[in-house]
C-alpha cells in the first residue's frame, strides 16, 4: 500500500521560497499521476499542480504558474514543490497526491505580509 509523507512546510515571509517533498513509501507504478493540491481555511480543496497525461505534461494552477515548480526523482520516489515568490494567499495546508487517490495528510504552508 502506497504512503505519502509531506514536509518542508513553515512560516515564510512574502517573496520568500519554500521547497516542499513528497515521500512516497510502497511500490509506485510509473502511470501513477502525481500532483499537489492545498486548502486555505474556509475554502475547498484545489489543485496546484499535476501531471497531466504523462509525467512531462505538467499543468499548474493560473495562481502559481511562473511561480511554481512541480518536480520528481523517480530514484528517490519522491515529489517536490518549489515554491517562489509566495504571496500570503499562497498559505495553505499543501497535500499529495498520488493515482488521484491516494493523499498524504498535510503540511502548512503560511506566508506573512
């Protein structure tokens, strides 16, 4: 059974970077799709980034992109999120997520102004 284990979550200020990971535990197909979603207090859960039909055919958020980047060590089974020029409304709890299912349980992310 496939586990995922954010980290790399804190407190930053605005315009400052944050390098999430994904460790993933279990064996993971190469047609997994992989992605990053997050949910701000009070809002629904929404994408950040994901692997589209193949694992370089990345699609991000309009919020994030130029911002944003999504990346993966196949070797290390594991994801990653640069995150640059973040911006308060970028503070959320950031989750993976793995085939669309399977979902790590969180690490937050909080920008100050």
């Amino acid at each position: 059974q496939v586990q995922l284990q954010e980290s790399g979550g804190g407190l930053v200020q605005a315009g400052g970077s944050l390098r999430l990971s994904c460790a993933a535990s279990g064996r993971t197909p190469s047609t997994y799709a992989w992605g990053w979603f997050r949910q701000a207090p009070g809002k629904e859960r929404e994408l950040v980034s994901a692997t589209h039909r193949s694992p370089h055919d990345t699609v991000y958020a309009d919020s994030v992109k130029g911002r944003f980047t999504m990346s993966r060590d196949n070797v290390k089974n594991e994801l990653y999120l640069q995150m640059n020029s973040l911006k308060p409304e970028d503070t959320a709890v950031y989750y993976c997520n793995a085939a669309r299912i399977i979902w790590g349980q969180g690490t937050q992310v909080t920008v100050s102004s």
